[in-house]
C-alpha cells in the first residue's frame, strides 16, 4: 500500500478489492457496466450483449459518482465536484475515514489521469481546511490507475497551483 500526508490527512491507495466495512464514507459507481457501442452495419438500435453490476457495500454511508463517460467533455468538472461534494459531506457527518472507489470510472472509459487528477486536486483543497477526516482511501480498479494516482499524488503542487 501507499500512503502520502497532505497537510495532515492521510491520503492512502490501493488496487481493489477493498473491504470497505468499517469505512464511514464511500464513493462508489451505482452501476458498473460495458455497454458496446452499435456495431458497424447493423440495423439501427442493434447493439451487443451488455454488462452492469452494482458494487456492495458495507460503509456507514454511500454516495455515487455521476455517470459519466469518455462521450462527456465535461468529466473532468464532474469527477472533481462529486469528490468535493463526499468531502464537504462526509466532513458534515463527522467521518474520520472516506473511500473512494474508482473501478466504475474505468469501465465507463474515462481516462485514468483524468480521474486521478480531479480527486487528488479536491483531496488536496480539503486538506487545506482541516475537517474532521483524517483518512481518504483511494481504492483503484487496475494497476493502470494505480500508477495515474502515483503520477498525481508525487506531482500534486503541479494540479494544485500551491
């Protein structure tokens, strides 16, 4: 595991699964799916077999990511303001730890370095402001994304304009 301090709050990642019992706040994708796009020459609305399942969870509190997708030019905004938005909220709870579980965002395509920055950048600004959360957990699907958070955890005075 891998564990950075950012101005007191312990930022920790992993690559899922993670056992999130226990854990006071998550965010987590309501449902996880492959959803193929129409193939080429086929009769319109014909599409393939599709995929979705719902995460479980065992946290005191769960909050969804907005579907979002690569089709969208506005995830970058949505990714970080659902992740402040579970900050600003899990603080008003009083939660000590917060998981944020991005397997969902990966299966819908979005780029892993735009799901690590925009986290780590509302992780950051919630740092600043001290709440009552001491531990956000930032649990990655796939290695790849492991390796996004890396990249934006060692590199955040870059995103973050500090």
């Amino acid at each position: 595991m891998n564990e950075w301090s950012m101005n007191g709050l312990l930022v920790k990642l992993e690559n899922g699964p993670h056992d999130d019992v226990g854990m006071d706040y998550v965010v987590k994708s309501k449902r996880i799916g492959y959803m193929p796009l129409q193939a080429v020459g086929t009769f319109p609305g014909k599409v393939g077999p599709a995929i979705q399942v719902q995460e479980m969870t065992l946290a005191k509190k769960v909050a969804y990511w907005p579907e979002v997708s690569l089709k969208d030019f506005g995830r970058r905004t949505m990714i970080y303001e659902a992740t402040k938005k579970a900050l600003d909220d899990a603080n008003g709870l009083k939660a000590v730890e917060v998981g944020f579980f991005t397997v969902g965002l990966e299966v819908a395509g979005v780029p892993s370095w735009e799901v690590a920055e925009e986290i780590v950048k509302a992780v950051h600004e919630y740092s600043v402001n001290k709440g009552t959360i001491s531990t956000a957990v930032l649990v990655a699907g796939s290695p790849i994304q492991v390796s996004s958070f890396q990249y934006a955890l060692n590199n955040r005075v870059l995103l973050t304009h500090d």
